[in-house]
C-alpha cells in the first residue's frame, strides 16, 4: 500500500495529492513543496486574535443589549406603577385595582421604549407627559 499525503501548495494554493516516497511538487505549478513547514496552525497569534475577535464581539453585543434593555431600577417601576393606581388615595375595588394596574404596567412598558432612565431622571415632567399618552392607549 502506497502512502500519500495531501498538501496545499503555499505558492498558489493548488491542492496536492503526492506519494511519499516520490519528488514532491505541487502539480500545477512545479514548485518544490519539501521546503515548507506544514502543520495545523501556521501563526497562532492570528488564531488567537481572531478567535478573540469571534468571541469578544458577540459577548459585547450580548452585554450590550442586556445592560440597554430600558429598564428602571425596581424600586423605581414599582413607585411608578403603584403611583399609579393609587393616585386617587381613596379605596378601591379589587378589580378596579386589578384593572388600572394593566394599565399601569402597560403604560410604563411602553414609556420605557421611548425614554431610558438617565432622560427619565432629567425630565420627569416629560416622562409624566408621554405616560399619560400611553395610559390612554394602553386602556
């Protein structure tokens, strides 16, 4: 049984098909392939970087959109809401409550879209502006 190998040609990337035991040249454009240095991973710093580059930018699009998310601190949506449905400050049914509360979060989903928690802080008269708009549509 005849050993063969195959190799790329560096000089013109013509794959190869050669016996061991013979002269080795690539077919297509004679040049001698014994004086190349073959192996899996020719410059590892390139496969570093570039599995690096593969990596890193997915992973900072990931914590990208997590950390821009518009969300509020918990406290702060939660204040929102319950001022909200209680605004009134007098009694109210449970489904009344039940009720304006889907509205509530509604409005602040839908606010949150339109203005991120640094505007939100600013301009609170703007943020009450638009969630009042969304409150009426939410209903």
């Amino acid at each position: 049984m005849e050993s063969k190998l195959e190799l790329k040609c560096p000089s013109c990337e013509e794959d190869n098909t050669v016996k061991l035991s013979s002269e080795i040249k690539c077919k297509k454009c004679e040049k001698d392939l014994t004086k190349w240095k073959y192996g899996k991973i020719k410059n590892k710093a390139l496969i570093v970087w570039t599995v690096f580059i593969y990596g890193a930018v997915p992973a900072y699009e990931i914590e990208k959109y997590m950390h821009h998310e518009d969300r509020y601190p918990t406290a702060t949506e939660y204040s929102i809401v319950d001022n909200c449905i209680f605004k009134d400050k007098r009694p109210l049914s449970r489904a009344y409550i039940k009720q304006k509360k889907a509205i509530c979060v509604c409005a602040l989903s839908n606010t949150m879209k339109n203005i991120d928690y640094n505007e939100y802080k600013k301009d609170q008269e703007k943020f009450m502006d638009i969630f009042e708009q969304k409150a009426v549509q939410c209903q």
